[in-house]
C-alpha cells in the first residue's frame, strides 16, 4: 500500500515540476522576446501562413476548421516572433478550451488596416464559434493564472501572456467579446 502510494505521489510531483518548469520556460522566452525582439517590416499574411506551418500537427489533428482572411499587401513594421507567440497561444487557447464537449468548430483569423504610415492602425480578429466566455470570467480571462481548467493541468497563462505581449511589446491593445454557447472574439488593434 505505502509502495502505491509513493508512486502516486511521485506521480503527482513530477507532474507540478513539469508544469512548474514549463512555467519558468515560458516566462523566460517572453522575456527574451521583450528584450532582443527588434521591430521589422513583414507581411502578415507570410507570418500566419508560417505559423500554420509550424501549427501543422495540432490544426490538422483536430476536426475544426481555420479559415484565414488576410490580404497579402498587409505589412507590417512590429515584432513578428512577439505577434506569431499571441496568434499561436490564441489559436491553442480554442482548441483546447472553446471546442471541449464539441466535435467540429470554425476559427477565422482576419485582418484590415486604416491609414498609411506610423499613424496606420491594423486590426487583426481572431474568433471561433466555440463554447464561449462565461460572462463572470470575461473580466478574470486576463488575469495570470486565471483558468478554468486548473484539474486539467492548465496553469492560465496563455492570456495573460498574450495581454502582455499585445500590450507591453506590440505597444497594442487586445480586448475580447464573448457569448456563451456563441463563441468568443478577440481583437487586437
């Protein structure tokens, strides 16, 4: 029995060391993208169809659809390792959260620009069609270590990170529009 149950507790250590670790990993990297990141001018389009790419193995294992609506003449002069880190953790975010209990779902990335040079303002919508924001947890989605899937070994990072990485290093903004059983919608602008 005391065998049984040092496994168990094993089990469970080992566990939190490695949630723990990718914790300090992820905190690390964007700290790393915060200091040597510097600004260039690329295409969005060519950075989500990269990301897509990388993205291969968990969008087509999955039974939902993700559209892309981005014209190609989009450039931008920001951060593109800092912008594809908040589109992956966004798109990951649905898959693992706004699809649960679902068997098909549609995320649409989309995009539009007003205005020419350093006054220009992007706009990039990243929505899905999922199972929504509670609205008692729209105001917490922000907030670190907020999750509602702490049993499941979720830590509530992965908007947090977004938040300060839009915010902080983007020098942007993102907000979100949710209805349950609707879908959510974030905005970055």
């Amino acid at each position: 029995n005391f065998v049984d149950v040092a496994k168990r507790s094993n089990t469970m250590v080992m566990h939190g060391l490695n949630l723990a670790a990718d914790l300090v990993s992820s905190f690390k990297q964007v700290a790393a993208d915060q200091e040597s990141e510097q600004p260039c001018d690329f295409y969005l389009l060519e950075l989500i169809t990269a990301l897509q790419t990388a993205m291969r193995k968990e969008l087509q294992t999955s039974s939902y659809d993700f559209e892309v609506a981005i014209d190609s003449q989009i450039k931008m002069h920001s951060c593109p390792a800092s912008l594809e880190r908040v589109m992956k953790n966004l798109i990951l975010n649905s898959l693992h959260h706004a699809f649960e209990d679902r068997s098909e779902g549609k995320m649409r990335l989309s995009a539009s620009s007003s205005g020419f040079g350093e006054s220009g303002i992007l706009k990039i919508v990243f929505e899905d069609n999922g199972n929504g924001i509670r609205e008692g947890n729209l105001k917490r989605i922000f907030d670190p270590f907020f999750t509602t899937k702490m049993a499941q070994g979720s830590v509530g990072l992965g908007l947090n990170i977004c938040y300060n990485i839009v915010t902080f290093v983007l020098k942007g903004n993102i907000t979100v529009e949710s209805t349950e059983g609707k879908g959510s919608k974030f905005i970055l602008t």
